[in-house]
C-alpha cells in the first residue's frame, strides 16, 4: 500500500493532528506562556488543535475518496495525488515521537511538584537556635469583627485562641487603607511614601510597586540562614507588584479556567460567534478536564467559579484563591519538609470583596441568613461599591446588613482555615521555636461616614489593624494598649529572632512593651492616595489623604488642605469633627504631617513595570480599576 503502514486514512488524520498540534504550541508559545498554569494551557491547546487537525485531516482524506469516486481517472489522465512511503513514515514518526514526549511529559509531572526533598532534617544544621518565623495576613480584616478584639458573633475561636496564647496589640494603626502599601510597609518596617516607586504621594500615574531597592522581610532573613517561602491567596500581591522579593518559593497562582481565556485561541473567537455560543458557555465543558490536569501537573487544588458570578460576569473566572486552596498549596511544601529554621509568610483573601464565602452555611449556621439573594456580596460586580462611592448614594441598610454578614461568614471559613494550618505546624513541632505574628492590613466600611469597602479614606475603621503576636519571648495572655503602627512589626520580629541588622526602619521594636516595659508614645502615620489607575474619576478616591494619630489626637488632611480632628478618648468612632474648634492642635498635628511626609523616597514611578492583560483583568474584577 503506497501509503505505508497507516493507509490513506490514518495517514492524512496524523499529519492534520501533527499540523493542529503546531498551531497549538504556536498558540501556546504566543499567548499562553506567561499566564498561570503554563504547562497544563500547553496540553490543553495541543489536544484541541491536535482533534481539529485530526478533523481536518480526516475530511481531506473524505474528500480525496470521494473524488476518485466521482471523478476516476481517464485514460492518460492523472489520479489524485497520493504521498511517498517516505512521507508516510515521516508522518508517522513525527507523530510517534509527540505522542511519546507528551506521555513522557505528563508521566514526569509529578516531579515537577516536590520543592524540597523527602529525606529527614538534618538536626544538627537546624539546632542554632534561630526560631521560624510564620507571618499570617488576614486581608481586608476588621479588628472589631473578631472575638479577640470584643466580637460577640463566634466567628474566629482559631483567632481567639491564638489571641489568647500571645500578645494583642488593641490599637494597631495601618500605614494605609488598602492592600499593597500596608503590606509593603509591614515587609520593610517604611513608610509607603518613603519607600518611592509609587507607593507615595507626589508620584507620576502609574502603578503602585514595591521597588527591588526595597529591603524585604523575606531578603534579610534569608541573607540569615532561613528558607524564605510565601503563598498568597490576594492577586495585589502578586510579584508583578514586587512582593516576592527575597522568597525562594513566592506561589502567588490564582483559580483559572479554559473558558475564561477562550478568546486568546486562534479562531476561537470567530467561531464561538458562528455558532452564537454565549462566552460564558465556550469551552466550559473542558474546565473540569482543565482544574483536574493543573491538580495533577502542580499539585494545587481549587474551585472553579459559582454560578452566581458566572451569570454575573459571563464567565468562569475568580479573582483570588480562597483560605482551603492556599492552605493546600502551604501542607504540600511542608510535606517536602522544607529546611528550618524557615520564614512562612501565608496571606488569606477571604474577607475582601466579593463576599461569597464558600461554604457560608456549614461553616457557620446562623450568621448568613438563608435565601438571601446569592449576588448579593459581589457589591463590585452588582453595581453597589459605583453607586456609593461614584455617585455618593447613600447605602442601603438592609443590604449592608447582608453584606456584613457574607463578610462574617469570609471571616468564619478563614479562621477554620487559620486553626488547620496551625493545627499542622503544632503538629510538625514547628511552633516550639518559633516567633508568629497574625496581622490584618486594612479594615472595612459598612456605611460608617457613609462609605463603603476601603481604600479611599483613613477612618478608624479603614486603618485599624489587627496584630496579634506569639511565641519565642511572647507572654501568653498580653493585652497592650498603647498605639503601634505597620513599620513597628519587621523590627519586632528581627528583635525576637535575635537577628541584629544594620538596616534602618522607621519602625521600632516592641520587645520592651512585650516584657512589662514602655515605649515612648510616637505620631503614627497613615496615607492613601488618590490619582492611581484606580477608580480615576470617582469622588471617592480623587483626592491624597493623610493622617496622623497621637496622644488621643487624630488629624485626617486631604491634598486641599480640608481637615478633620478627633479626640479619640471621646469619640472613638470619629464622628465629631473638632478642627473648627482646636485650631492649635490642628496646626501642631499639621506640623507632623508636614515634617514627616517631606521625607519622601525619590519618585520612580517612571520606571514602573506594565502589568499584564491578565493581571489588568484581574484587577478589574476586584473592583481595583475601571
């Protein structure tokens, strides 16, 4: 048979399955490379284009019989072209060989999974007395909703117990209102502005990022002898924004589904408008296919989409790993039983916007009422963060009593997962020498001053942190009630380790307030800034505001010049403004502000990266940008 051992048919199905699995890397190598998942997008994209090519294939071999049928040669006339033996045995060893690399490839993959070896701990190198150190984060947490700090919903008992066995700091002031300039200065014991590259005031538009001239956490400690690994549930801390500095293992992966990048393949676009498919509808059948290869080929476990934000946003598409998919990633590195003394930074995303806690009702009977309407939480997505924020309506009290209640419930299966990871560590003996700190790094508002979600204001309830701290030198059972700021919590940590660097911070440690002793009451600052790539026209967020707390006294300043003071012994709830009455205090706060904010790192907005389309899509969906 002059086409070789495969015939006519299988001939031509393998060279199209050849050809369409071209197009596929093509396809993969162009556009898929630099999202999450790279290695499960390449087998996808080969086995789609690789069954198109063997469609294809197939039709043409169809349609070459059906010629010589209609059409047989006549005398001296010329038959349809058939290939060589020679192309025939190309074919089929080109073909040959991708399919033995393909299962070669997904034969290997679980050793792509393991970070760290199996083999036992070298005792000896992990006895010199250096301590772990575990930095959990809760993001978007409010103190005032957690049982350590006076909750009466029985939300966080994992929190409260680890409260309990520690120190609670009861008045821990964030350096901003929202994700990345709290957590930078958490990382780096600075200021947001002091840091430059965006994270401060006077800045080009651009986009906020820590800069690499920045001394991270993670960098000291490893320069000290610590295996460094992070694992973030929030997309605001993805590297592009300059947090992995330092890590050895920086997991900052989100949930991602075929479908919702359907439209990156070549003709998909086209086709799905052919056959006037809905996006949300493209492809999905192949999402279940897609999770189960990322669980295999990376060893990560997580959910796709609810049906509520589907139908929300037309497509299979979250924006953040919830506290069980980060979880999994952290009991899989500590199963490679990583090095100690190690540094472990666990960030949960839980609490923030969306609220859609995902399992609201078994993790906590009671606290989200049932039938509510499922869309409720997904305040960025329904319209409710524009109406408010945008266009200055005041917000419903109904819905903001469902919303609060969704963000109870985010809260609730956070803390299930914060008991379970430190259940593991109890377990791998890794907190007998350890220094552990829970901070959250912004609040939350639930109608306070007619606001909502964060990031726009300096409010006690955008600002206040929760700060929690236990272990090596921490006396169990501590409430400490004077003020402490972000920058205080790299010095403290380095100062409990008993790690002496030359670095300087604008934070100090608080070992002396940890061990009966005192600290002089300091200003603490607060900023957030207006004219990022955030919400560009929206009053809310249009304007830079800084503020300052100290002796009882707190000054908020917008970039005008409008002020607002407080006494906070009075009115803790910052609801009567005094600067029309204390003009002395607020020119001595005002001072403060001046003299501090002057200090500013040089700008590099300029030389900022660009973030991904991915990235921007992400940031879009959180509500981030426009």
């Amino acid at each position: 048979m002059g086409e070789g051992l495969f015939g006519r048919w299988a001939l031509w199905a393998a060279a199209g399955a050849t050809a369409g699995s071209g197009v596929g890397a093509v396809n993969w190598a162009v556009n898929f490379t630099v999202l999450a998942y790279p290695r499960a997008f390449m087998v996808m994209l080969l086995a789609i284009w690789g069954v198109v090519g063997l469609v294809a294939g197939i039709s043409i071999a169809a349609g070459l019989a059906l010629l010589r049928r209609i059409r047989p040669a006549r005398e001296g006339g010329r038959r349809p072209p058939r290939l060589s033996a020679a192309m025939s045995r190309g074919w089929a060893a080109s073909v040959g060989i991708g399919l033995a690399l393909l299962v070669a490839y997904l034969g290997s993959a679980p050793a792509f999974r393991g970070y760290y070896t199996d083999a036992p701990r070298d005792m000896a190198a992990e006895a010199e007395g250096l301590p772990n150190i575990i930095v959990v984060s809760l993001d978007t947490t409010r103190p005032d909703h957690l049982g350590a700090y006076g909750y009466d919903r029985p939300i966080s008992p994992a929190i409260d117990r680890l409260a309990r066995s520690g120190a609670t700091f009861e008045r821990a002031v964030a350096t901003s209102s929202w994700t990345i300039p709290t957590h930078a200065s958490i990382m780096t014991g600075m200021a947001p502005s002091h840091l430059g590259t965006g994270l401060g005031a006077g800045r080009v538009r651009g986009w906020v990022q820590v800069p690499a001239s920045a001394l991270m956490m993670a960098e000291i400690l490893r320069d000290a002898g610590y295996q460094t690994a992070g694992f973030v549930g929030a997309p605001t801390l993805n590297n592009f924004f300059g947090f992995d500095q330092g890590f050895d293992l920086y997991n900052d992966r989100r949930p991602i589904a075929l479908s919702a990048k359907s439209n990156m393949i070549f003709g998909a676009r086209q086709l799905r408008r052919l056959l006037n498919i809905p996006p949300r509808d493209f492809l999905r059948f192949l999402d279940p296919s897609f999770r189960a290869l990322v669980h295999y080929l990376y060893d990560e476990a997580f959910r796709g989409a609810s049906e509520e934000l589907i139908d929300l946003i037309g497509a299979d598409r979250r924006w953040s790993s919830d506290a069980d998919e980060v979880n999994h990633r952290v009991f899989r590195w500590l199963d490679r039983r990583p090095r100690r003394p190690y540094f472990l930074f666990v960030n949960y995303f839980d609490p923030h916007d969306p609220y859609d806690p995902y399992d609201p009702y078994d993790a906590l009977p009671g606290i989200v009422p049932e039938g509510i309407d499922p869309t409720a939480g997904y305040i960025s997505e329904n319209g409710m963060i524009e109406s408010v924020l945008k266009h200055g309506l005041p917000p419903d009290p109904e819905s903001l009593s469902v919303i609060e209640r969704l963000y109870d419930a985010e809260i609730a299966t956070m803390d299930l997962q914060v008991g379970r990871l430190f259940d593991r560590l109890e377990a791998e003996g890794d907190l007998d020498n350890a220094v552990v700190t829970v901070v959250s790094d912004h609040g939350e508002a639930f109608g306070e001053h007619g606001l909502i979600y964060h990031g726009h204001h300096l409010y006690g309830v955008d600002t206040r942190q929760v700060l929690l701290l236990s272990g090596r030198g921490v006396p169990g059972g501590t409430r400490l009630e004077q003020p402490v700021s972000s920058v205080d919590i790299l010095p403290t940590i380095l100062d409990l380790a008993g790690i002496r660097i030359t670095a300087g911070f604008q934070g100090r440690s608080l070992r002396p307030l940890l061990e009966g002793g005192s600290l002089e009451p300091m200003p603490l600052f607060s900023e957030v800034h207006g004219g990022r790539d955030s919400f560009p026209d929206w009053a809310a967020f249009e304007n830079d505001r800084l503020a300052v707390e100290y002796q009882r006294l707190k000054l908020i300043r917008d970039e005008e010049g409008r002020v607002m003071l407080f006494d906070l012994e009075t009115d803790p709830e910052e609801l009567r403004d005094l600067s029309g009455d204390r003009p002395e205090q607020v020119e001595r706060l005002g001072a403060l502000l001046d003299a501090y904010f002057s200090r500013t790192a040089a700008d590099e907005g300029s030389g900022a990266n660009a973030p991904s389309a991915d990235l921007l899509e992400t940031l879009r969906g959180l509500g981030y940008i426009e």
